[in-house]
C-alpha cells in the first residue's frame, strides 16, 4: 500500500542548490534509509516530509487520514510538563483511557470514577497498550515520569522524544540519528524493537550495524540525483560499487565515441541536411555524457605527531565519586604505546568523568594521575566546536596558524588544508553556524588534527558525519601511530578501530576486556545475567513486565485484568467495612453486609488463587 509521494521536489538555500526535481515513494511496513554526504540536504528533506519545512517546487502526497511522527535532532519539547504529562499529551485516544484509569488509581476513595475507568480500559482493550509503553519507557531509562522536562539533559529529552514517537503508534515513523544518545543496550533494544514490529520506517542514520539490521531499503542522493536500492547496508555497497563502476564503463564508452563524432563535426560543411542536424543533436548529448565527472573527493586526514616518550599516562589508585554515585574505585592502569581503547558502559557510569580527568582538566578525590612530557592531548568531545559569533571557516583554522605543519617537515596553508577536509574555496567564507551539523563535526575534527596530538581522545565521534567520511577517518585512525582512546555508541566502528575495552559497570567497577565490542557481546551473552544493586531496584516492574511476555496473549490479559480486578475488589471490601460503622443498623441489615462481604472475600480469595496459578507458571 503506497503511503507517501515525493514528486519533483527542489530545495534551494539563496545561490546554494541542496537537490532538484528529485522523486521517491514510501510503502506500508518498508524500512528505508536515506544516504547522503553531509551537506546534502538529508535534514531538509526530513523536515520537508514531516511539514516542517516546504519544498520551492514539486510536492509530497500523503494518503488521507495517515498519521507521522518525526523524532527531529532536536526536542521541541514542553519544559513546564512531566515525562509523564509528555507522554499522555498525545492525540492517540488509546492514551487518554490508560491516563483516566492512572489518575483514578491516585484517587481509590472514589470506588465509582475507578470502576468506570478500568470498565474503559477493558472496552478499548488498554490492558497490552499500557505494559508496551511502560516497557518502553523502562529501556530508555525514564523512570521518574514526575521529572519535568525543564530538569532533563539533552540526552534524556531525545530519548523522550524517541519514546513520544514510538508510542503515539504512527503510520510512518520519520526519524533523524535515532541512536545519537541512546547506549549500547538501548540500540539493541530499539534494533530488536523495529525487527518485530511492522512499523513503516524512513530514516538518517550514521550508524551502519543499524542500517544493516533495520532497513530493508535505502534511497541514496548521490550527485543530485536518487537511487534505490532494495536490500541493508551489505547490499547497497556492493551494489553501488557496481552502479559506479557502469558509470565509469559507460562515461567511457561516450568518450570514445565523442572523439569520432567530433571529427565528423569538424568535416561537415556548412549547409547540412536534416539528418546531419539529427546528428548533431547528438553530438550535444554524447559531449555531456562524456565530460560527466563524479565529485568524490576524498578528506586527506594528515598530521605531524609530536614525538611520544616512553611514559604515556599512569593511574594509581585513583578514585572519584559524586556523593553516592562512585565512578572509580582504587583504579590502576599504566597506557601504552600504540593502543587502542574503546570505553563503553551505559549513560551516567563516569566515561566522561574518565576522560576529564585523563586530561586533566577533573582532579580525583584519591590517588594519582600522571602524565609524561611529551604528551599532547587532542580531545575531540561531544560539545563540538566553539566558534565565536559571526566567524568564518576560515578564520576557525587560521587561529591555529596561516600555514599548518605536516609530517617530515612540510606545511600547508589553512585553505589548503581546509580543501582537504573538502570546504571548498566558497564555503570557507560561510560563517560556521550555517554549516550542517555534520559539517561543522568535519570542522572540528579538522581542528582536533591539526593541533598534532600524539594521545587522540574521541567521545562520539561519528555522531552526525556520514558514511564516507566515516570510512576516511577510520582508515586515518587504523594508521595512527599514538594512543588512542575513543568513546563511541557506534559498534562498526568501535569494531573496526579497537583491540581492547575499558567498560564502565557503574559502581565504581570498570572491567578491561581483551577485544572489540562484538566480542565482548559475544562473551556478555555467553555469561549468567549481573544484575546490579542500583538495577535491581529499577528493574522490578521490568522483570514483571518481562516474566508476562512468557505467557499467552489471553494469560497475559487475564494477568492484568485480575491484578486491577484484586484491587477493585479489596476497595469495595472496604466500603462495605465502613458501613458496618453506622449505629444505626438492623439485625437485618448487618446480615445482608454480611453476606455481602462474604462474597467479596470468596471472590478476592479466588482472584489471588488463579493469580498465583498464572505467576507460578511464568516463574517456572
């Protein structure tokens, strides 16, 4: 069923052409994947599809009554609402039941407005809803649904927003870098979540285990132009070194061909037939064909290393906690030449902490940091370049010097150098806050490098840079002759780059583990599951929630219903005890109350036993 038409569609930004006349459809249950190099428009394109911005011309046809969702870069969330009042301020009516039925759990005193809230709950069949959304909410870790949005770090609000959108149940989901913020765990998750829904899916991602495990399509925007390719990530490279390597045949083939039609152009005489005019026509087009060049400049990554002694940087006993939450505990490594160290761990374990105090600007409460002479730290960190208002690109490099030193003694200008992180002679005179965001990480990185450090420190690096040049700086990194540490929730290129991990467990416990991160996933998943004091505490409802996905559907729904029915019951038990109360009842009256509590107690007796049968089954 076809969902969603892009016709001829052209964004211009003043004399800067993003793309023109450009076209693709969008079907129910396909999971695409749109590629682009940084610049390209792939943001634009986005918004256009989610209303957020409008095409110059062409237009998009989306079928009547279809509902999107758009998980954008950056939350536009309501900073005076709770996570909870977040969630619930959808459209989706399913939402507004499960909200009537929380509100009247708060309140049972009034037996009356709770009732008519679970009999709600019941007709809209609420019951499964309700446990998803809390499933979700629980494995992106927002627990506090009090917490307002105002108190939130940047992380936390994309993860709500990610949670918003996965609940409201769209037709098409449209999503920008879903794994910017998220952990390893939780793009696990969120793989595993989309394989087994039939959720209609268009995505940006950099993150290329992701495209190969979710996407079933990709559109890539190469040159200006669209090309689809029905298949993940491993299909769509080998395909379009195939398509590039057709183009290349037949650019070939038209130069071949030019050369002869421009002798014949040069023989004719001046009067010419209709059928030379065809001819020449032709001649016009094969000329175009053959003057075709792809633009696939490549960034040239080099530096000059400062020299690098023997002594890197040791830790000694080092320990440092905030109040109750330690991030090291008597913590001992000595770095070597050479290495290469991935750190993963879940958000809020101390990785950053770790780098901080690596480099020196964090001190620990116990214990010492020692560093040798000769090292020069390049920290490339998650806030990105701090460009002064109104500067250039230009200028950002030209404060690092008008010429850049290069190994074995040569040098380059700062447009030179700036070409070869492909700004072009025209884009080095934009101001920096007209960069797309994976522009200015290309910026930054430039300044990071050329500042010649023989200790790279890289926290989420391939955040916002696209694949090709994600490649290119792996290839870089692969040949860099100093110690590297990087921070990344990107599992390709934790892969490819590293030989051993420092993962953070919280608590103050960081293991190191002899491999990358697949192995280390491998042996996670070989190993009884560790469960943590803090993990314990949170994970109740989790396991609950988890212990109900063993039974079937029917359990899983008669489970729920007997759990509110139980607490129904012991409310009206009550009431009814209350009335026992009032002096001025008959012998008669107190027999009827009697009764009446009677049957409530056998009833409640009942539920609790077939409860019991129900848990004692997805405990076994």
């Amino acid at each position: 069923m076809n969902y969603l038409n892009v016709e001829n569609i052209s964004k211009s930004y003043g004399e800067l052409e993003l793309f023109s006349n450009i076209s693709f459809s969008i079907h129910k249950n396909q999971k695409i994947a749109f590629v682009a190099k940084n610049g390209s428009g792939k943001t634009s394109i986005l918004n256009i599809l989610s209303g957020k911005d409008a095409t110059d011309s062409g237009q998009v046809v989306i079928r009547k009554g279809l509902r999107l969702a758009f998980l954008d870069q950056e939350p536009n969330l309501d900073s005076k609402l709770t996570i909870e009042e977040t969630i619930f301020a959808s459209d989706l009516p399913i939402l507004k039941v499960i909200e009537t039925y929380e509100k009247a759990l708060q309140n049972p005193e009034d037996t009356e407005t709770y009732q008519l809230a679970f009999e709600d709950m019941d007709r809209h069949n609420a019951w499964e809803f309700e446990t998803q959304f809390q499933q979700i909410l629980s494995q992106l870790k927002l627990n506090d649904l009090k917490a307002k949005i105002s108190s939130l770090s940047g992380g936390q609000k994309k993860r709500l927003s990610l949670a918003q959108a996965l609940i409201s149940k769209p037709d098409i989901l449209i999503l920008d870098e879903p794994t910017n913020h998220l952990d390893l765990e939780m793009i696990e998750w969120l793989e595993d979540y989309f394989a087994k829904t039939q959720q209609t899916l268009f995505m940006v991602t950099h993150d290329r285990y992701f495209l190969e495990r979710v996407c079933n399509e990709i559109i890539e925007l190469d040159h200006g132009k669209m090309f689809t390719y029905k298949g993940n990530y491993s299909y769509y490279l080998e395909k379009k070194e195939d398509r590039i390597a057709n183009e290349l045949t037949e650019v070939g083939k038209a130069k071949q061909l030019f050369k002869k039609e421009l002798d014949w152009m040069r023989r004719q005489p001046k009067a010419r037939t209709t059928k030379s005019k065809s001819r020449i026509d032709d001649f016009f087009e094969i000329k175009k064909k053959a003057h075709q060049r792809r633009k696939d400049h490549v960034i040239q990554l080099e530096i000059s290393m400062e020299r690098l002694g023997s002594k890197i940087v040791e830790f000694h006993n080092v320990s440092k906690a905030f109040k109750d939450k330690v991030i090291l505990n008597g913590f001992d490594y000595t770095f070597k030449k050479g290495e290469r160290i991935g750190i993963i761990g879940k958000n809020g374990t101390g990785k950053s902490t770790f780098l901080n105090m690596l480099t020196q600007s964090m001190q620990p409460d116990g214990g010492k940091i020692v560093v040798g002479e000769t090292v020069k730290f390049g920290y490339y960190t998650q806030g990105g370049i701090k460009a002064k208002p109104n500067q250039k690109v230009i200028d950002v490099v030209r404060d690092y010097g008008d010429y850049i030193p290069l190994a074995k003694g040569r040098q380059i200008s700062a447009q030179q150098l700036l070409e070869r992180f492909l700004f072009d002679r025209k884009k080095q005179y934009d101001f920096v806050e007209k960069l797309s965001g994976g522009e200015q990480k290309r910026l930054y990185l430039c300044t990071v490098l050329i500042q010649n450090p023989n200790v790279l420190i890289l926290d989420e690096p391939t955040n916002d840079l696209d694949i090709v040049t994600l490649n290119v700086l792996e290839s870089f990194l692969l040949d860099f002759p100093g110690c590297l540490l990087v921070v990344s929730h990107d599992r390709y290129f934790m892969d490819k780059i590293v030989d051993h991990l420092f993962v953070f467990q919280g608590e103050g416990i960081v293991d190191d583990f002899p491999g990358n991160y697949s192995d280390y996933r491998t042996y996670e998943n070989s190993q009884p599951k560790q469960v943590s004091k803090s993990e314990k505490t949170e994970n109740i409802e989790v396991t609950k929630q988890n212990q109900a996905n063993k039974l079937s559907y029917n359990e899983q729904k008669e489970y729920k219903n007997l759990e509110s029915k139980i607490r129904s019951l012991e409310l009206d038990k009550k009431a009814l005890e209350a009335k026992f109360l009032n002096p001025d009842l008959s012998q008669d009256d107190i027999a009827k109350l009697s009764e009446d509590l009677q049957v409530i107690i056998v009833t409640i007796e009942e539920k609790e036993m077939r409860w019991f049968e129900l848990a004692e089954k997805f405990e076994g």
